[in-house]
C-alpha cells in the first residue's frame, strides 16, 4: 500500500490507492495527469509505469509548474503549463495518446493552506482564488464589480447556494471588499445557524467563476476519451455534486449504448475515501472517484 503523503510536500494526494487501483498501472505504460499539482499521483503511477518518457503532466498553476520542473526537470518527462482543455487540444493535434489519464479536479489544499491565494475563508488573505496567477480575473473582480443579477446567477448555478439573493444583497451593499475574511466574516454574522460555515457555498461558487471549472471539465471530456489508447484506463476525481454530475452523465452517456458504447465503467457508483483517509485528509471526505476503460475507438 502506497504512503499517502508525499514525502517532498506536505500535499496529501486523495484516493491515491484507489486511483492506482482503478488505472492498474503496468510496466511501459503511457501516462497523463491533467492536474498534476505537486506530484503525488504521478509518483505512485510512475513507480509503477517506469516510463518518465511516456508521462505528460499538466498544470495551470505557477507554483506547481516549479515544483515539477525541479522534481522531473532533468528526466524525460513532459511538464505542460496551461489550464487542461488547452493542453488537451494541443497534445490531441501532437497526435499523443495514453494509456493512463488522471483527471483530480480538487483544488490543491496547499492552496487553501496558503492564504495569500485567497481560496480558504478562515485565513485572511487577497480576494484572488486564481489556479493561473497569469490570467486577469480575481475574486476581488467578480466581487466588487459583478452585478447584483449576475451574482445571483453564480452563486445559485455553481454554488447551489439557496440564499443566494439575500448573500448577493449583502455583497452589493457592502463594497467594496478586500480580503477573504472580510467577506466570509460578513457572511457568517449574517447567518449564525449554519451546519456549516455560512460562507461555503459562496466561495465555492466565486472561485469556480474565476477558474471557469465546470465549463473547462465539460469541453475537455470529449477530447480525454480521444486521447485515451483503446484499453487504456481514465479516472477523474471530483469534489462537489457539479462536477461529479457532469463526469457522472459523460460516462453514463458513453457506456450506455450496447453497440456504440466506447467506455465500459470501472466503478458505477464513485469511489469515496475510508475512515483512515478522512482524519488524515478532511477534504477527502468530498471526494469521488469515477474510472472507466476504453473499449473501441
């Protein structure tokens, strides 16, 4: 069984024992990680797969770029900065295809560890939630400049938040804000009763508008099936209902038909963490794994 924490970081990749499970690696095979963060899937796949030639990591995050170039900079691994529908389309016209695709789709917890990125409302930083520092919108940017009809419309569609015009209302009438606490803490005094924090929802839903998530997932699925080799093996973790819907549906839709069927499901219910995982990683708890192989072209 594989440590999961890795021993460069202290990032604690999720399911990382199911996922080696579910992509059953094996000697020579070609791998691609579409969010490689800080390297603790591709470590485990790798030590397997014994193929730094045939591995293409992916992230659109600029320290996780550092980090990998330092790791696998003098190896024959391929590091790709960009966001992973961008990537995908370019390795697609590179002709490229893997035998092994990961897709984890969380945010890093380092991210939300670290509060100057802006992501974790109990830690007082700059309204950013950027995974590309490079691009231009920020929180601070859907906060103080959105209109109160499109606030409402993010926070209800992607943070199924459903006191979302009362929340839009207290944003509105409360810019400009600067840091995350003055936000979250806003929010909270507002709605004491909470099971939990009264924020949430509507940090889930700012952070998901700035990093276009779910409309990237969706345009990207497509192109990861043709990347992927007939055999090979694809898993995508998700850490919220929306995504794991859209991955959910993607699968269902291309495994369903008995004679144009081009996936057959590993898992049909997601995968979840143990326990163990859970007190050691807290975020795990959201966490679902979905897998699937390639059966024709």
């Amino acid at each position: 069984m594989h440590q999961n924490k890795n021993k460069y970081t202290n990032h604690i990749p999720v399911l990382l024992n199911e996922v080696i499970s579910v992509l059953d690696p094996k000697s020579g095979n070609t791998y691609l990680d579409l969010t490689a963060g800080y390297g603790g899937h591709c470590d485990a796949v790798l030590s397997f797969t014994t193929n730094p030639g045939g591995m293409v990591l992916v992230d659109r995050d600029n320290q996780a770029i550092r980090f990998l170039q330092n790791k696998y900079g003098k190896s024959k691994v391929l590091i790709v900065h960009n966001d992973f529908l961008t990537a995908s389309k370019d390795l697609l016209k590179s002709n490229y295809r893997f035998d092994l695709i990961l897709a984890d789709l969380g945010v890093s917890s380092l991210h939300f560890n670290e509060a100057s990125r802006g992501f974790s409302l109990l830690r007082d930083g700059p309204l950013d939630m950027r995974m590309n520092q490079d691009q231009d919108l920020t929180a601070e940017k859907v906060i103080n400049t959105y209109s109160r009809e499109e606030l409402v419309c993010i926070l209800k569609e992607y943070g199924e938040e459903p006191r979302a015009r009362l929340i839009a209302d207290i944003i509105v009438n409360n810019r400009p804000f600067n840091s995350t606490l003055q936000l979250s803490n806003l929010i909270a005094g507002r709605f004491k009763n909470s099971r939990i924090h009264p924020a949430t929802k509507t940090f889930q839903a700012i952070r998901i508008e700035v990093n276009n998530e779910l409309n990237l997932l969706s345009d990207s699925l497509d192109l990861w099936l043709k990347l992927l080799s007939v055999g090979g093996r694809i898993a995508i973790i998700s850490f919220h209902s929306l995504e794991d819907r859209i991955v959910k549906n993607f699968f269902k839709d291309h495994s369903s038909s008995k004679y144009e069927a081009e996936l057959n499901l590993i898992n049909k219910h997601p995968i979840t963490a143990g326990p163990q995982e859970i007190v050691n990683n807290p975020r795990a708890r959201s966490a679902k794994l979905r897998a699937a192989v390639k059966i024709k072209i």
